[in-house]
C-alpha cells in the first residue's frame, strides 16, 4: 500500500471537514478510520481548529508525518456527509484508495451556489420575522433587509475583507437601512423584530455547538477556540448593527 498517498488522502478528508464546520473529534476518528486500513501502521491523528497532524509510522521505514495548515472555512453540511460516506466505502473495501483520493478532491473546491446562498439568507430572516410574531408589514421588511444583508455579504466575499470587517460592515448596512425605513418610510414596521431576524443567518449556532462537543469530548482547545470564534462573530454583528443605527442617529435623529 501507498503510505505517502494513505497520509494525504486522511489528510485531505480531515481538512475538508475542517473547513466546512465539522466538530474536530469527528474528523479525528474519520482519519482514524481511513490511516487504520494500512497494513499494521501506527497512526496518530490530531485535529485543532486551525491545523492537522497526521503521523504514520510502521516500525520499519522512516515514519510519515503530515502538517497542515487549516483556513477558516464555511458551514457546509453537505460535503461532511460527502467525506463520510467516501471513508465508509473505503473501509468497507467498496472503493479503493485511489478512487477515495479522486472522489475528495473532486468535493474538495465544492461550495452552495451563491443564488441559493442569498435565496436562503432571505429566506431565513422573513420566516424568522414570522417566527418572532411580526406582521405583515415586518415580513417584507425582513425581506428587503434580507436582501440588503445578501448583497453585502456577497460583495465583502468578493473583495476577500477579514470575516470580522466583512460581518460587521454588512450588519451596518442593514441596520442603517432598516433605521431609516422605520424613521422615514414605514413607521409601521417593528425595527427590532426586522434586525434580529435579519441578523439570524449570521448567528453562530454551529460554532457554539462544536465548541459544547469538543469541550465534554476532552478537546478543551479547540472548545476554547471555537467559544472565541462564536464571539468574535457574535460581537461582529453586535457592533456592526451599533454602527449602522448610531450613523442614522447622528445625521437623521
């Protein structure tokens, strides 16, 4: 067996679910599973928030060790089925190693489409309004900052601004817009209800979560990295929608 292209192909699987939200105990036991097919070899797979270590060794050559730098990525719920579903075929001898290498690689630059990105972030800010009990009046609203949201979002993407400045200039934006609606256009509208449910996209929910998993499986730093990562976000939003209606406050109030 290949030992080299064992090592990166375990590599690639952990990194791909890294990046796209996976909790960093689960992608340790999936290249856990994947170095264990080898004939006899010592693995020892560690994951952080920010980096992989894979070491391979079988007592007889020099060992193989791989060190990887990990990029913050996006919830992708999608391709961590997708490298789960690969390593299980490849365990259970349903595809080679060769064809489990190929079919990552292939997963590996895959994202959501961007219309339907923006579709759902829409989407998700108007059901929230409802949700929150807003009328309909708010509904529209919420779609409208929605929109507003999605379109700043998409724009910081491609100008590639840091995630905190990206995050925080788009929840100005918005609560600069929804401020001045209900100051100037629909009084009826409930800002409140529209800028939280507006916001709801962008909550960490999944970071909170990964970092509650990792803390009572044992991994307490890439918990404590994944409390800050949600903080760093939640007070992205906090202090963006703080710009964004003290702006109108100063120069409309």
């Amino acid at each position: 067996m290949n030992r080299q292209l064992l090592a990166e192909t375990a590599t690639l699987a952990g990194e791909i679910m890294l990046k796209s939200g996976a909790e960093t105990f689960r992608v340790e036991d999936t290249m856990a599973h994947i170095l264990r097919k080898g004939n006899d070899f010592e693995v020892s797979p560690v994951a952080f928030t920010t980096a992989i270590l894979v070491s391979l060794e079988d007592g007889k050559t020099e060992p193989i060790t791989i060190i990887r730098r990990v990029k913050t990525g996006s919830t992708n719920l999608s391709r961590i089925v997708q490298v789960n579903d690969i390593s299980r075929k490849y365990c259970a001898d349903e595809i080679t190693l060769e064809e489990a290498s190929v079919m990552l690689k292939q997963i590996q630059g895959k994202e959501y489409n961007k219309a339907l990105y923006n579709l759902a972030t829409i989407g998700v800010a108007a059901g929230f309004a409802l949700f929150f009990g807003g009328s309909h009046v708010d509904f529209l609203m919420a779609v409208l900052s929605g929109a507003i949201l999605a379109m700043c979002i998409t724009l910081g993407r491609y100008l590639k601004l840091n995630g905190f400045i990206q995050k925080c200039i788009s929840c100005a934006v918005m609560a600069f817009c929804c401020a001045a609606a209900d100051s100037l256009a629909v009084p009826t509208m409930d800002m409140d209800k529209v800028i939280i449910s507006t916001i709801m996209p962008l909550v960490p929910g999944v970071a909170i979560t990964n970092a509650v998993r990792d803390t009572l499986q044992g991994d307490y730093l890439s918990g404590s990295a994944r409390v800050m990562e949600a903080f760093v976000t939640a007070a992205s939003i906090a202090v963006g929608v703080g710009i964004g209606i003290a702006v109108f406050r100063f120069f409309f109030g």
